[in-house]
C-alpha cells in the first residue's frame, strides 16, 4: 500500500510517500480501506518533533473514514465493506489501508460523506468534551468560541447550537465568519478586530461570556479572563506559546480555567461523546464542514496549510 513516512523529525518535507506491506489483522483487529485522512494541527507538532514524539519512522494521523476490508477471525460485529469512522490505528491514517483494533473503528452514518467522516473523531470529540465534559455547557449560557472556523470550532458551534447556547464565534476572515454564522453561530465577530472584546461585552450587556472556548490561549488567555463572566469557565483546548499573564482576574471573578486533552478523556466518557456523536450524525444536527482536500502525495502542502490563518472547516487528505 502507500503510505506517508516520517523517518526524521522536521518541516511538512520529512512527509514521503512510500510502498509499504499491507497490514494483516490480528484476531481481534480489522483493516481499514481509507477513503479520506483527517488533518489536525497535533499532526504537525509530533513531525516537527515539538510535542509527543514517536518512535522513528512511524506513519502520521489519527483520523479517517472507509471500509473494511479485512477482519481477524475474532470479529463478529464487522463485515468487509462495512463503513465506518477511525478513533486512532496501530499504524497511523496518511496510508491507502490502517490497521486498527475493533474498539477504533465506528460505525458512519449513510449520509455522511467518506470526507465528513474523516473530520470526525478529533474535532467533535475535543469540542463535545470541552463544552459538556470539561465545560460543564447549559442551555441558555452565554458561549463565545473563541477560533470558531477550524476543525474544533465548527464542531463546537453545531453542537451548541443543539443544545440551546447563545452563541459568540470568532473567526479571522470574511469567509470564516460567514462560515460560522451558517453553522450556528448567533454572532461572529473578527478576532483581528481591535474592538471585539468590547463587542462582546456589549452582546452580553457587560457580564460577559459564561463560557469560553480557546483555540489560542498563549494569544488570548487574560483577554478570557477579562471578558469571561463572573462564576465563569474558560477551557483551554489549543496553546502555541507562553504568555505574560496576571491571575487576579480569575481571582476577582471566582473564574475556573479548565485544561483538556482529547488523549486524556476516560474510556466510558469516551464512549459517552460517540454515543452523542453518532446521534448528532443521524438526526442532522451535527454535519462537518470540509475546507480543502489534497491528494495523500501533497501531505505536505496539507501541513503547511493547516497552520495558516484562513481557516474554513476541516482539511482532508484523499489516498
Ligand atoms: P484549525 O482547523 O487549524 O483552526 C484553528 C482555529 O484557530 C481557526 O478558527 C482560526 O481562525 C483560529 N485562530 C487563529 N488565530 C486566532 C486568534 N488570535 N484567536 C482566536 N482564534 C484564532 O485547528 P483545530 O483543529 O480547530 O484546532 C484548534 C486548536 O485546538 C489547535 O491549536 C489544535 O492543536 C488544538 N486542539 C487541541 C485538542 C485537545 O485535545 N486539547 C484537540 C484538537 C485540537 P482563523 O484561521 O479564521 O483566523
């Protein structure tokens, strides 16, 4: 099969293309025909060597949608040509075939595309448990999501929407702003803008968000806190960098900043954001939105993408 490897540590041109074996499952483990590959930022930061580094060389990705092509001789819940949706591998997603333990596969929804699929398990996991696990989300909160055109954030916005928050959503871009108005969004507001703090102080009367959402929080974490309500909670879901940073306002505020990893979540609560997931998928209110696609061959292209500003939903690679 083909496969992107990465042998030594580095910019998106340590991404190759090569032939490697197709994968063959054991007992109780499948293989997977990959039809799309999930992009994520954290890709990035495990090639750039920066961040959860991994024995050498290792194929990269950790979401994509297919079918089954093979099965071990223990699987009686699969059949080969079943669809379905990756939650991790063995052997990484940026390839034509993973191999992958039957409790990483899900099973995708007719109506939902090979390439929707791809953009499920990161992003909807991480914005589920931000908002419900970590988040502790209400009906009626007020909830700015704070880098609200990605992966995570349009997530975020249509499960919000679902469950009766007011939402606030910032994007950097005109195309990301209506972008985020179709998905749910109540108000959108340019993060680049000078006066958009004040803008939601002023959408939400002066006491300020319930809830915030951060996608960059070594950017905008004491603007959180000066914005956030009192009694309010801030989850940091994304962070590139430190910050200089004052306390006193989480103090003043009786204010929780609550750090999440998707990797951290608990099996059973893990179990729970599916269980949610695939009901979102099947009664339409969750319906993910894909950017960009590239062919697996311009990986590369895809990573230097990926950290770009201007992001429009989910960047998918196709095998
Ligand atoms: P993405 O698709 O690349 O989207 C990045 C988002 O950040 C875009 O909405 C972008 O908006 C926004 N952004 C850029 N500059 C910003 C600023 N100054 N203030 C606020 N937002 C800004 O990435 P993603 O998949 O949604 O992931 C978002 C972040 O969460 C990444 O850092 C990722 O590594 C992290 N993450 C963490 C977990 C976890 O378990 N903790 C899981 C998944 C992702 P514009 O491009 O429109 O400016």
């Amino acid at each position: 099969m083909r496969a992107i490897q990465v042998s030594q540590f580095g910019g998106p041109e340590v991404l190759h293309l090569v032939d490697l074996p197709d994968p063959q499952p054991g007992p109780e483990q499948v293989v997977v025909r990959i039809h799309a590959v999930g992009v994520n930022p954290v890709d990035t930061y495990i090639r750039s060597g920066a961040y959860g580094q991994r024995p050498l060389p290792y194929t990269p990705g950790t979401d994509a949608a297919g079918e089954i092509l093979r099965i071990g001789s223990e699987i009686q819940d699969w059949k080969p040509g079943d669809r379905c949706y990756l939650t991790g591998s063995q052997t990484g997603t940026y390839a034509e075939q993973a191999l992958c333990h039957s409790y990483q596969v899900q099973p995708l929804p007719e109506k939902i595309t090979y390439q929707q699929g791809a953009a499920l398990y990161v992003p909807y996991s991480t914005a589920y448990r931000a908002l419900f696990q970590r988040g502790n989300a209400r009906p009626g909160q007020w909830l700015l999501i704070h880098g609200a055109s990605g992966g995570v954030g349009l997530a975020a916005t249509q499960w919000a929407r679902a469950t009766g928050l007011q939402i606030i959503a910032t994007a950097g871009t005109d195309e990301g702003l209506r972008q985020v108005l179709d998905q749910g969004a109540h108000r959108a507001l340019n993060h680049r803008s000078a006066d958009y703090r004040q803008q939601v102080a002023d959408l939400t009367e002066g006491k300020g968000p319930d809830l915030i959402l951060e996608m960059l929080a070594n950017v905008n974490l004491q603007h959180d806190l000066d914005m956030v309500a009192k009694y309010g909670t801030i989850v940091i879901i994304g962070n590139r960098g430190n910050l200089d940073f004052n306390p006193r306002g989480a103090m003043s505020k009786d204010a929780s900043i609550h750090g999440m990893s998707l990797f951290n979540t608990p099996p059973e609560l893990m179990e729970q954001i599916q269980a949610a997931l695939l009901a979102g998928l099947e009664q339409g209110f969750l319906n993910p939105i894909v950017g960009r696609e590239f062919p697996l061959e311009e990986a590369c292209a895809a990573h230097t993408a990926i950290l770009q500003p201007g992001a429009m939903g989910k960047i998918v690679l196709i095998p």
